[in-house]
C-alpha cells in the first residue's frame, strides 16, 4: 500500500519559485509538496529541470501540480497539455483543476481530454468551491460522472466543502484520491465573491486554530488518503516573512495523529 502523503501545498508558499517549494518543504520536515506550474509567470524555459534537480537532491514526493483551468472550448489548450506534461514529468500524484468555464458541455468534454493526456499516470481531479463554476459536492459528482473517466476524481477542501454546507463523502472511496486541509472561521461560511476569494486565500488557520468542526480536524490528522496542508494565511507571511520558517510553523502547528 503507497503510503499517504502529509504535504506542504504550494499556497502556503506564494513567494517561492517552484524549484525552491521542494526545499522549502524538506527543510521544514515535510516530506511532499504540492507545485505550481504557471507559465504566465514563474514556469520558464528551464524550470521543470531546475524542479526536477530539486526533487531528485530532497527526495519530495509530490501531491500535486496546480492549477489548471478549464476554459474556452472542448480540447485541452497548450497550457493545460503543459500541466499535465509536466505532473507526469515529476512523478506528481494529482493534477488540481478549477472550472471557470461558461460552457458546461464543453467543460466535460475538456476536462475528458485532458484525463486521457494524463492517462494513467495522473489522477485529474476537480476543486469545487464557491468562487467556480461547479460550487458544491453535489454539482462536482454529477460533472465526474458526466465524464466517466477512470482518471477523473474529486478534490475535497475542508474549506470549500463548509462554505457548501454538505458532509463529508467517504473519503476511502476511489473518487477522493486527496483532500485539502485548513481550519477556518465559521464567517467564511455565509461570504461570496471577493470576500470568499480574499478568505480562501489569505484566512486560513492551522488546524485546530480556527472554528472548523473538530470532528472534521481530527478525521483529517486521522485520514488514509493523501493530505495537503492548504494553509494560505496572510497572519503567517506577514508573521513568517521567511517561507522556510513559515513552513516549519505549518508543519509544526499541523501534527498527523
């Protein structure tokens, strides 16, 4: 049985070029990471070497790769193909994909095409939340099942999942391959557009510091799937100013049971 991973996600280190969100991770004590790939910003010319050379000198093992949006039309566009390339490239477990397309039918069809690039190799799993195209649990089943592919799953985020107002699935259940984990305030639960944005980004606790459920708390540290620690907090960049401190701070405040 591969062993579940407790993963420092590339949100909590927004000031880090992707080659250092490895090093990052393992000098805190993580022994994965998540990864961003942007090529609009941070992903050049010789960055999946330089990541490559970083996972190979820390051993990391990677959650995931982020973020691919679905958009535009029915086929997996260049960027979304560069994703993929590259999680497979990396060895990384799941790819992160965020609706914001306006065409539903498309969408599936999109998101169909880029699970048959990931073939196998990558499990492709949508997020819901509030600020998607696809905001529940429930709307997030009915579009996996819409496009029946035995690479498609399910990310749950704690946060995401609150702000629905659903229960937890049965995450031993092959459509959750991983799940995203943070505490927060019970204010995020009733906000929309920019203010849930601005939540989802820059108020999220360590678990056990925010007014989540506790059952919910314990269930993750208990978890036996894949865990990444989406712990974007602006407390703890302007605290930890350092991503490395402020890695060792998550790693430290979120303990695995």
């Amino acid at each position: 049985m591969t062993t579940p991973l407790w993963a420092l996600a590339a949100g909590c280190v927004p000031d880090a070029a992707p080659w250092d969100i490895p090093r990052i991770a393992a000098a805190s004590g993580f022994r994965s990471s998540g990864m961003w790939v942007d090529p609009k910003t941070t992903w050049g010319r010789d960055a999946l070497s330089k990541t490559q050379q970083a996972l190979t000198e820390t051993g990391i093992a990677l959650v995931d790769v982020e973020v691919a949006w679905l958009e535009k039309n029915n086929r997996a566009t260049d960027i979304q193909k560069l994703i993929v390339d590259v999680g497979l490239a990396l060895g990384a477990r799941n790819l992160l994909v965020v609706s914001r397309h306006e065409d539903y039918n498309a969408s599936i069809e999109q998101f169909r095409d880029v699970c048959d690039r990931a073939g196998n190799g990558l499990r492709v799993c949508l997020e819901f939340g509030e600020f998607t195209q696809i905001k529940s649990l429930q709307a997030a089943n009915a579009f996996i099942n819409a496009v029946d592919h035995p690479s498609a799953g399910i990310l749950i985020d704690l946060m995401h999942i609150a702000r629905s107002k659903e229960p937890l699935p049965d995450l031993t259940a092959s459509r959750f391959p991983y799940l995203q984990a943070c505490d927060f305030l019970q204010s995020s639960t009733s906000m929309t557009g920019r203010d849930y944005i601005q939540a989802a980004v820059d108020d999220r606790y360590c678990l056990g510091e925010g007014e989540a459920d506790a059952t919910r708390m314990n269930l993750v540290r208990h978890a036996s799937i894949d865990v990444s620690l989406e712990i974007r907090s602006r407390a703890l960049r302007e605290a930890f100013p350092d991503p490395i401190q402020r890695a060792q701070a998550i790693f430290n405040r979120c303990v695995r049971e």
